[in-house]
C-alpha cells in the first residue's frame, strides 16, 4: 500500500482549526465513496474556471498553462491509472482533485480556488454531469422507441381485444398498443429535454453565496462547458437543486410507463393468455418448478420504478425546509440522484432488449378478440347510424349480448331473425359490421385503431425517430 502524502489527505481548510476531526465524524462527512464520480466534470469546470481566472488577469498565462495542463494530467490519470482514487482521505471529489493539483504543482495549484467555492463548484458539476446523462438517457429512450416500432411493424396484421378494467372491451391492432406507448415515451422525450434548459445554466461565479469579487467572464466560463446562460442569483444558485428534482420526476414518469408496459407485457406472457412469448434471452426458469418460464426481467423494471419514486421524494424531503443558502444536507442528493440515472438507463435497456425478444402468438390474439362481445359497442353504432339514439341503441344491445350469453354464442353467431326481433331496424348488413374487420375499420378518425389511421401513425413514428 503506497502512503499518501499529507496533501493528498485533501482537507481544504486549516487556519481555523487546532483539532483533528473525529475520524468517526470525518467519514460521516466525506462523500468522496460517491461523488468521485464527478471527478471527470469536476476537472473539466476547474479547466473552464482557470480560463476565466485567466481572462480576468487573476492568473498570469504561467500559471494558466501550469494549472489547465496539471488538470488534463490528473483527468486522464483518473480515466487510465487503476487505483487511482483509492488512496485518498479527501472528504469529496472536490478536495481530491484540489490536493492533486497542489501537490503536483504547489503554488500556483493553489490560486485555482481564488472566486470560488465548493458551493458554486459542487452545483456546476452536478449540472454538468446531469446535463450528460439527460442526452444518454435521450438517446435510450429513441432507442426504445425504435424497439417499438420495429415491434408494431413484425406484428403490423396482429389484432388484439383492447381492455378496460381489464376485460376486454374492444379490438385494436398490435401496433396501435405499441405505439401506444411510443407516444408516452415520446411525451418522456419532451420533458427531459425541457429540464435540460433548466440543467444548462452555470452557478460558477456565485462563489460561497454571494457572489465573486474577482472579475471573471462568466459568460466566457459558460460558454467554455457549453452552458447556455449564467445563474442570476447566487443564492439561489448555490442552494438550487431543482433540475435534480425535476429530472427525477421526469424519470419517475418514463418509469410508470416502462412499468405500465412491464405489467402488460407479463399479463399478455402469462399461459391465460398466450399473446406473446419472451425469448430465453429474457426470461428466467424456477429452481423448484419445471416448467416456468418467468418474466424476471419486465418484474424487476415494475419494481425499480419504486426505488425511483423513493428517490424523487428523498431528494424533495432533503430540499424542503432548508435555509439559505448551501446546507451540507444537500450532499445527500447524489446518491439519489446517480441512483435514479444508473436505474433508468439499465430499465430502458432491459425493456429494450425485451421488445426485441417477443414473439406474438397472433392466432390466441386473434382468438381473443372474436369472443366475449368486443363488437357489441359496434352494434350500438350500428343502431345509433340508423337512427336510434346511441342510449336506447345501448340499452337494446344490453339486452341482445344478454341472450348471446344465455345462449353460450357470439353476437355474430344470433340469426338476423333473431337479432331483428330486438329492433327492426336490423338487417342483413349487421354482419358486416359485427365483423372483426369493421369494427377495426370504424375507428377511423385520428388516433384511432382503423388500419390506415395506425399505417399513418407508424409512418409519423419513423419520421420522428429520422428527425430526432
Ligand atoms: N461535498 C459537498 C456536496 O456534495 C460539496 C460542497 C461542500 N461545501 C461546503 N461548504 N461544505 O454538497
């Protein structure tokens, strides 16, 4: 074990203080475990910072060029030296890569901090990285988009009854439920990207609370780490965290769809109801039983939406109530935060992966759509274009799928006789509409299930993924 020097220990105050910390209290106080993973973003805001010290003439051009290549030096033995972040007692990643500086380069490492504060610091970097895993996170959900696409497409002549309450109600076509849920990812697509205009402004230059007495260029600082605009109150610049709460809420929302779709997904896997299989790939067998094949991974998507809401409310439960402006409680968001990111994007790529491993059994959903009534409101239609108001015409089906009950038969199944003596205005061409085809064919304003409102729908659907 290689001992660290003094310096590398990373304490980053000292005039003040005659005591050591309580080691117990020390470790309570560190978050380094964590937070080195901002290490990248870290050092690349200090790169950005060192410039705008630089252009402010706080730095001469020496100790500029010594200080922004000592930092591209620390990033790259971060990115390739194993071990590299073992041997350290720095309380946070801050501090960590500080004490690098100084002791690679000593004086001069030690101007970097002039104008600012781990305050202004801590939230640039978390904007910085969040701002990062917003457009990986995008670009998982295109990705998952795709998958349903190319999942409408394999089962583009798939019909399946559509439910409400869970029974069925009436026929849609696969595709419209899959693209179904390509809309709500879409709506998903949508939020992340406006959070992300809150994400993108730049808190540096607000130093501890009040903001820097040092000329620096913001607006040159921002531009350099590609922020969008500068903070406008350093208060609340450094006390901010509501892009972690508003992401995490964005999250929470891409989650109750993955699990609304996990959920549908298990239900349609199960033996009662056969509309679909996974592949091995995706499921798993039960160490007691034979014969199981279980849906684990749509299971655990279901379930990691909870830890994902538990996050939400932690990060609004840490924020609530405190003073301003920076409290060390907010130390606590990024765990819940880095939890939300790594969860998500390993639910969008296991449901990803799912989509890609169904097979459909279009024959039970087919089957499943011819029995059970799903063309009774299409009768009421029927009656309502004769004429009949829609009410009465509901309440005369009512007590025509009463009889097809009674009888253990379909509607389609009664005879015209039959189906006349509930109204006389039933005639031979009720089984036309009776028929599967029809019923489908109806729904043809826009967003409804008729083929050629769904053919639309998946061209639109391409056309998004092409242009975004
Ligand atoms: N590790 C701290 C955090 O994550 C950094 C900021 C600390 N600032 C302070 N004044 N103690 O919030």
């Amino acid at each position: 074990m290689q001992f660290m020097s003094d310096k590398l220990k990373g304490n980053l105050w000292g005039g003040r203080f005659k005591g050591e910390a309580d080691p117990g209290f020390a470790e309570f106080n560190r978050s380094f475990g964590f937070d080195k993973r901002l290490f990248e973003v870290d050092v690349r805001a200090s790169i950005a910072h060192c410039g705008g010290l630089t252009a402010g003439g706080l730095l001469t051009p020496n100790e500029s060029e010594e200080i922004s290549s000592a930092l591209t030096s620390i990033l790259e033995r971060g990115r390739s030296e194993a071990g590299y972040f073992d041997e350290t007692s720095a309380e946070d990643v801050h501090s960590f890569v500080e004490a690098h500086l100084v002791e690679m380069i000593g004086d001069a490492g030690r101007k970097l901090h002039t104008g600012r504060s781990r305050n202004d610091q801590v939230a640039t970097d978390l904007r910085l990285w969040l701002r990062g895993e917003i457009d990986r996170i995008t670009n998982t959900l295109r990705a998952t988009q795709q998958a349903l696409l190319e999942l409408a497409e394999t089962g583009s002549g798939a019909v399946m009854p559509g439910y409400t309450h869970l029974h069925r109600a009436q026929t849609v076509l696969f595709a419209h439920w899959c693209l179904a849920y390509f809309e709500m990812l879409a709506r998903d697509r949508e939020r992340l990207a406006d959070v992300r205009k809150r994400v993108n402004i730049l808190p540096l230059g607000s130093a501890a609370l009040a903001g820097t007495s040092y000329p620096i260029d913001r607006e040159a600082v921002a531009r350099a780490i590609g922020f969008a605009a500068v903070s406008g109150n350093s208060l609340d610049a450094v006390s901010d965290r509501d892009f972690c709460i508003e992401f995490a809420a964005a999250a929470s929302l891409v989650m109750v769809h993955l699990s609304r779709l996990a959920e549908d997904i298990i239900i349609f896997a199960t033996t009662e109801f056969g509309f679909i299989e996974l592949s091995d790939a995706i499921a798993t067998g039960s160490s007691l039983m034979p014969q199981k094949k279980n849906p684990d991974s749509m299971e655990l998507v279901r379930g990691k939406a909870g830890r994902i809401f538990g996050n939400l409310a932690a990060l609004l439960a840490i924020m609530k109530g405190l003073p301003l402006a920076y409290n060390k409680d907010m130390q606590e968001d990024k765990e819940a935060l880095f939890d939300t990111v790594d969860t998500l994007k390993a639910c969008l790529e296991v449901t990803g992966t799912v989509l890609a491993n169904i097979r459909l059994n279009e024959e039970r959903m087919r089957a499943a759509a011819t029995q059970g009534y799903l063309n009774a409101t299409e009768l009421a239609d029927y009656l309502a274009r004769k004429g009949v108001p829609f009410r009465a015409g509901h309440e005369t089906v009512g007590r025509i799928v009463m009889l097809a009950i009674e009888r253990g038969v379909e509607l389609n199944d009664l005879s015209l006789d039959e189906l006349k003596s509930f109204s006389p205005l039933i005639g031979p061409d009720v089984f036309e509409s009776l028929s599967l085809e029809q019923t489908l064919a109806t729904k043809s304003q826009a967003g409804g299930t008729a083929p050629e409102q769904v053919a639309e729908a998946l061209a639109k659907a391409r056309a998004v993924l092409l242009n975004s």
